[in-house]
C-alpha cells in the first residue's frame, strides 16, 4: 500500500485544531492510513482532572475501532506549530496493540517500524503463555 505521508501530516493537522487541550494549552493531532484505506485522526482531550486527559492517540484508536477501519499501517503526529511529534510511551503500547505487521511511523528521526520504537513490547499473545 502506497503511503502518502503528506495528506497523513495533513490530516493530523486538522485534527490538531479539534484539540480540546485549554490546561497543557499542547493541542496535538494523530493521523493514520489503515489497512481498509481509510484515513482516520484524533486529538488529545484534556479535563480538569489534569490526570484524565487523553492523548491524540487515544481518540485516534477509539475512531479506528469506531469506523471498523482495521489495522494502522502509517501514523503520524503533530504539535501546534505542525511540527512531528513522537507519541508517548503509553500511546506507543496503544497502536502497538492495533498495528498492522510493520506498521511504519515518521519520527524525529526518520520512518520507523512499530517494533523500533516500542522493542520486546508486552502484547496479546503474552496473554497466552
Ligand atoms: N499528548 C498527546 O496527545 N500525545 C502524545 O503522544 C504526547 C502528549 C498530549 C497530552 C496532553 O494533553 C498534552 O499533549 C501535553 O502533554
């Protein structure tokens, strides 16, 4: 499947600007190409229960599960400015979770697989051994 990483930084740019984010005042937007070919984004949401926000990634997942859109195949992410920005490690364990085999990722430095930036990572098949 072709990659366009450019309508992808797009489209997390977008969805950067839903941020909810007035306590950080860090909006962030995630965008991925799935295997269904769909294009699918979110944004953090924050709450005054500093601790509840949620990451881009967050609502990222919860629209693939939503829009039955399969595997993620290519993510990226993004700051205010449009500027990449890596996920953090409690997101990394979330796309890990609904990554296609070699799920690519733009990171500061360069494209990476899943397995680069998230190695001997704790998954479903660990729930049974
Ligand atoms: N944030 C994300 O949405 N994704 C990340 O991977 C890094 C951090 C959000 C959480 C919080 O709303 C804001 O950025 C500042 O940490």
């Amino acid at each position: 499947m072709t990659i366009d990483w450019q309508s992808l930084r797009e489209a997390a740019q977008l969805a950067m600007t839903k941020a909810y984010a007035p306590y950080s005042n860090f909006p962030v937007g995630a965008a991925a190409l799935t295997t269904t070919g769909a294009i699918i984004s979110g944004c953090n949401v924050e709450n005054a229960s500093y601790g509840l926000g949620l990451c881009a990634e967050c609502s990222l997942v919860s629209a693939l599960t939503m829009q039955n859109a399969g595997k993620l195949v290519a993510f990226t992410c993004c700051d205010k400015n449009g500027n990449l920005l890596m996920p953090c490690g409690r997101c990394r364990q979330l796309l890990f979770e609904h990554a296609a085999p070699e799920l690519v990722l733009e990171t500061s430095s360069g494209i990476k697989t899943i397995a680069e930036v998230l190695p001997d990572a704790f998954g479903p098949s660990d729930l049974n051994r």
